[in-house]
C-alpha cells in the first residue's frame, strides 16, 4: 500500500498546514511535483513538515502578472482560495544546501484563515470539506472522453515538435493521466487555477483539451508554430 492511501478522508489530514505559495504551479491528487528548495524560509519549513506530518499544500499567490515573484516574499500577498495538500514523498539533501523534494498530492483544500505564527512562512487553516471526492482513486474515470484527450494530445506535441513516451501514455490511468499533464502543462496562473478547481476529471480533461485547441488555433492562424 502506498504512504498516501493512509489518507482516506478529511480527518486523516492535519487542519492547519504550512504552505508554498508558488505561482503557475499546482498540485492534484495522486500526482507528483518535483521541487528544488533552496530559500531560508522553505528549508526551515521543511525541517519542521519532516519532523511531523510530512504534509504541506500547494497554492498559488494572487500575483498573475508575468513579472510578478514567483513566490513572494513576506505573508502579505493574498493567497488563491483552492490549493492542494500532499505528502513529501521523496527527500534529497544536496551539498550546496538545497533540499530536492517531491510531494504527491492527497486532496485540495479551501483555506480558511490564515494562522498568526512567528515562523517565516505561512500556515493556513484549511478545509477538505468540498473535495472528499478526492480521496477515492479514479473517482469520475468512467465519464473521461480519453480518445478525444489523446487526440488533441498529439496534435499539440506535433506542434511543439515534442515526443512523449506513448506506451507508458497507454497504461496510464484516465485519472494518472489527467492530473499529470494538468501540473505538467506550460500554461499561465488563471489557466492552471482552472485545471485545479476543476469539479471532476471530465471537466478537467475538457478544460485541458480547450486550452490545447486554443493554443493550435492560435499558432495554425499565425502561420508559426508552438514554442
């Protein structure tokens, strides 16, 4: 059994959890994000989430703007209500200092209000309430239109002149598969917001094959190609 399939319902998860404000980056259940920390205030958080729970969420700041940090600094930018909770599943020290992390995501969360502490990262009252759905494996799989998804897959890999390992593609899961191209894809906060929030896989695919056949109208109507 995995360390993750302990965590089958709210009350499995810590109700306050520190968190990683990242912009353009999210996290979903049952896949993974790798992660290269290297700044005082994420190292000294994780020598605590190591000590404890090993749980942390991912969640976007409310900082779209290109030029914007990709973390700000301080606990004074607004947070996006929806992150996503996950466990530190792998655990990398490097010589430089710099902590190689990876989390699989448990279940998202509404942030509820946001804890007073004197740590130099944030902590946020959280609510799983909304997303137990999360916590059943391949929860909506049945509903998923995956010849369409692979479908417009190719033709956006075609366009970027990019390859991907089609056999391990094949014996995905709908739910492996929706979720990894989702925290994998290059689009901007709001669209990656969107992927998160989305209420269920079907409407997660669906917003992923959108925003794939916006791109190849986009680039087809320029006479270039994706970069």
């Amino acid at each position: 059994m995995a360390l993750i399939d302990q965590y089958r319902r709210p009350a499995d998860l810590p109700p306050r959890i520190p968190v990683f404000p990242l912009r353009g980056a999210i996290l979903l259940p049952r896949s993974t994000l790798p992660l290269s920390v290297f700044e005082p205030r994420y190292l000294a958080m994780l020598d605590d989430v190591m000590s404890g729970a090993r749980i942390l969420g991912i969640i976007q700041p409310q900082l779209n703007a290109e030029t914007a940090p990709e973390s700000p600094a301080g606990k004074s930018i607004g947070l996006k209500r929806v992150g996503c909770a996950g466990r530190v599943t792998s655990y990398q020290e490097l010589d430089d200092g710099r902590l190689l992390i990876t989390l699989t995501g448990i279940c998202r969360f509404d942030t509820i209000d946001e804890a007073e502490t004197t740590q130099s990262y944030r902590t946020l009252g959280v609510s799983y309430d909304r997303f137990t759905h999360d916590f059943a494996d391949g929860q909506g799989e049945e509903h998923v239109d995956r010849g369409n998804l692979l479908r417009v897959l190719k033709s956006y890999l075609e366009a970027n002149r990019l390859s991907a390992d089609w056999n391990s593609i094949s014996r995905a899961s709908n739910e492996i598969l929706i979720n990894a191209l989702s925290v994998m894809s290059p689009y901007g906060p709001e669209e990656k917001q969107a992927l998160l929030e989305a209420s269920d896989l079907k409407t997660r695919a669906e917003v992923l094959v959108a925003l794939a056949e916006m791109e190849l109208a986009s680039s087809s109507g320029s006479g270039g190609t994706l970069q």
